[in-house]
C-alpha cells in the first residue's frame, strides 16, 4: 500500500484546511485538482471516491477518509512522528477529542446560525450545541491561555483556526484579542507557511 496520500482538492473549497494539515503531518501527498466549473467533483469517477460529490477527499494506504474534521483526525494519528494528536493512552487525549469535536458540534452550527439568523426562534433545548453566546464565551476560556491544549498545538487547532480565520475574513464574527492572538500562534507555524506559499490567499 502506498503511502503517499492522494489528495483530492480545489484551493476554494474546506480542502485548504486538509492542505495545511498534509503540510504539519510532513505527509508525502498528490493533489487531484477538481474544476469546479466542470463539476469535476459531481463526476463518475469522483463519486467513487466520496459519493457526496463534496471537497475534499483522500485516499491513504487503500482507504477513502472524507469530511474534513475526520481527515485531519485521521492524519494526525496516520503521522504520529507530527505529533498533531496527543497519545491514545494519554490523558491530553481527551481534551483533544472534546476540543475537536466542539469545533464541529458547536463552533460550527453557532457561526452558521449567527451568519443566517433562522425565521423562527427554536424551542427551547432544541438546539444541541446550545447558543452562540455560550459557545464563544467558552471557546474563548480556552484560546486565552494558548492552543487547545495548553502549549501543544495539535490538529484540533489546525481545525478550529482555520474555520475561525475563515469566519473572521468574511466579517462572520467580530474580533477581539484573544481571537486575534489564538489565530496569530496558529498561522506563525512553518507549516501554515508553507501551505500558503503552495494554495495562495483567498479572495478578499
């Protein structure tokens, strides 16, 4: 099985975040470009691969990982030379999971919902992550001190940063120091770096 991991990309899709993540895993990789203009992601050949149709994808050692957060989670334990992911016995490995799921489970949904108010207000308890309020207030107890886990940057950060960086560009959330230093730790890596040199800067 071949090591190297195949990478299935466009540089306007969440596959830039899979990009930064090859970059810190000092992961052997090829990129497959995909047109979104000629809807190479909607073809027969890459709905074999990922039949959502969805950027990105990879195939590492025979194995098909799609959605982002799984990939980046899946990388750092595939590198563990990186160091992107505490041990699996490892007591960090918890707040690594907690971190990286919150990002998804929470962080997530919260921008979406400040971005795009709903019609309606839900119910009360309806809303699993909560409100946008107590989840920026509690990420914010935790960028404060450092990365996610203390002095180790992991892929949880590589994660959360770059959906951050993201919502800070589009002008999705307002700024304030602790957000702003969090992401300066983050993007002063040589990996993010390097990463930049090879996708270049979004849009403004």
């Amino acid at each position: 099985m071949s090591e190297k991991v195949t990478f299935y990309y466009n540089p306007m899709s969440r596959g830039r975040i899979v990009h930064w993540m090859l970059e810190e895993a000092e992961a052997d990789y090829e990129i497959k470009l995909l047109d979104w203009e000629k809807r190479d992601q909607k073809s027969p050949e890459y709905l074999k691969i990922n039949p959502m149709g969805k950027i990105p994808s990879i195939v590492h050692r025979g194995v098909v990982v799609t959605e982002t957060a799984a990939i980046c989670a899946y990388l750092a334990d595939a590198f563990p030379q990186a160091k992107l992911a505490p041990p699996v016995d490892s007591p960090e490995r918890g707040a690594y999971y907690r971190w990286f799921f919150f990002t998804t489970n929470c962080v997530e949904p919260a921008l979406l919902d400040k971005k795009y108010p709903r019609a309606t207000e839900a119910p009360s308890g309806y809303l699993g992550y909560g409100t946008y309020e107590d989840t920026m207030k509690t990420l914010d107890g935790t960028i404060s001190k450092g990365f996610l886990l203390g002095d180790q940057f992991s892929a949880a950060d590589v994660y959360l940063s770059s959906v951050l960086g993201y919502a800070l560009q589009m002008k999705n959330i307002e700024t304030k120091p602790s957000l702003e230093n969090y992401l300066k730790r983050c993007i002063d890596r040589q990996a993010y770096q390097r990463y930049m040199e090879k996708a270049g800067p979004l849009p403004s």
